[in-house]
C-alpha cells in the first residue's frame, strides 16, 4: 500500500490531500524541513544518519568533514576543547541548509496532490532521459494517460471523490512501474509515464501490468470504475525526436483510442 493512503479511511476518505507523506515513497521523494531543530550532541549522528538517506553527495561530502573535526576534538586536546560549544550548531545549521534547498527543489518539481512529479518535473527528468537513452541506443516508451469520466466522478460525488481518484491512479502507475520509470501528473486528469524497457514484447506485458493495477484499485470502490484512455509512443534512438514530438505523438494515439472506446459504447447502446 503506498503511503498517501494511509491518511484514508473505508477506502474513500482523505485527510490530508494536499500533503505528500514525510516518508519516502520513491527515489524521487525526499524529507520535508518542517519543524527540524538542531539535534543534542548524542542525536546529531543518528540525525545525519537520516539526512544521509536524502542527501547524496553534497551532504555526504559535510558529513565527511564532521568526521574529521569529531576525530580531530575526540584527542581532548587544550587548544580544541573551546571549539566543541561551536561545531555542533554550525554542522546543524549546514546540514539544515542543504536540505532546506533540496526540498525546494522538490516542491518545485513535485504535484502535491499526488507526489508524482509535475509537468516541470517530468519534462526535466524526461529530456535528460531521453539524451542517455540515445547515447546508449536504449528505446523508451511515452505512454499518456487521461483518467476517463473524471468530471462525472465530480459531479456525481464532489471534488474530493474527483482528487481521491486522481490519487488512486498515481497509486496504481507506481504500482504497475518501476521506480526507475519516470512517472508525472501533467495537470487535471493528465498523466505521463516514461518507461526505460521499451522491447515491443514488454510493451505489451507492460499494459497488462498497469491494466492489473488499476483493477486491483477498483476492488474496493463499487460506484464507478477508474479507468485510463493510453497513448503510446516510442522513442527510436536511431531517429531521435524531441520530447515534445514525442509527446504530441503519444497525445494522438491517446485520443484515437479514446474516440475509438466513445464510437464503441455509442454502438452498443
């Protein structure tokens, strides 16, 4: 069960919709700063020890040098023991410092309703895929999905019912993907995923995954169905394209099967 919906009750309700959890769900998750204070000196390890989780490098590299002064005022020497009342709220203040940015950073890039990344997000993370990608002759598939009859799900049961189905659909991508697969809410009942094994054979285990999913989502919801209207397109790094044509292409192929699904429902009624 992903994280956002431990704030749900009986399957329907949300407390907290517009907060991302303060746990991890992904590599793209980090640790919000709300309420951090300098630890005491017996928690700073553990503390940096967390941060450490988030962090990578840059703080790793901070870390590293707290290593050296703790080593350094450990020997108990005369001319260090003054130095002990300063360190620990400067390291604090740095480590701080660091994660405050990245978190930014986070939010900039992050839809806070479903703790997928944004349309920023995904066109950042996704172009700079899509250049290793040619570089290393690797195929990609750009699927685009649109949550079907997400404005009667509003009208039926109000807006909060809508975002709850938004959020069950970003729980049932993560669930079908990887979490190396770039995954985003582009806006309103737009999603977008980036899916690094592009094989045709995994194309087609791909959907059934995410088909999977998504009816594993409607298990417990009996008054309508979620389901998506997908396009796909791939990515040939031997006739490279711009993200953005990949996208419109991606868009089309999307609209053809959601036309195609409305002449089919048209026919039967």
């Amino acid at each position: 069960m992903s994280a956002r919906n431990l704030h749900r009750g009986n399957g329907r309700q949300i407390s907290k919709l517009s907060v991302c959890p303060p746990i991890p769900i992904s590599a793209r998750r980090t640790l919000p700063v709300a309420g951090l204070t300098a630890p005491s000196d017996q928690g700073l390890e553990g503390s940096l020890s967390s941060a450490l989780l988030v962090a990578d490098k840059e703080l790793g590299g901070i870390v590293h040098e707290v290593d050296e002064i703790s080593r350094v005022l450990s020997l108990d020497a005369e001319d260090t023991r003054g130095l002990r009342g300063a360190v620990h709220p400067a390291v604090w203040s740095a480590v701080r410092q660091v994660i405050v940015e990245r978190e930014l950073r986070y939010l900039a890039l992050t839809d806070d309703l479903t703790c997928l990344y944004n349309r920023r997000g995904f066109f950042a993370s996704a172009t700079q895929q899509l250049k290793l990608a040619r570089r290393n002759g690797q195929s990609l598939l750009l699927l685009f999905c649109d949550v079907d009859n997400l404005k009667q799900i509003n009208d039926s049961y109000g807006h909060r019912e809508g975002d709850l189905a938004l959020v069950r659909t970003a729980d049932a991508l993560e669930e079908a993907f990887r979490d190396s697969d770039i995954l985003a809410r582009l806006g309103g009942d737009e999603f977008a995923v980036l899916a690094l094994e592009a094989s045709t054979q995994h194309e087609g285990a791909l959907l059934r995954r995410l088909k999977k999913s998504l009816k594993k989502a409607n298990s417990n919801e009996s008054r309508y169905d979620l389901s998506l209207s997908i396009g796909v397109a791939r990515f040939d790094p031997q006739r490279p394209i711009a993200l953005g044509d990949l996208m419109d292409q991606a868009d089309r192929n999307m609209y053809e099967q959601k036309r195609a699904h409305s002449r089919v429902c048209i026919a039967t009624r």
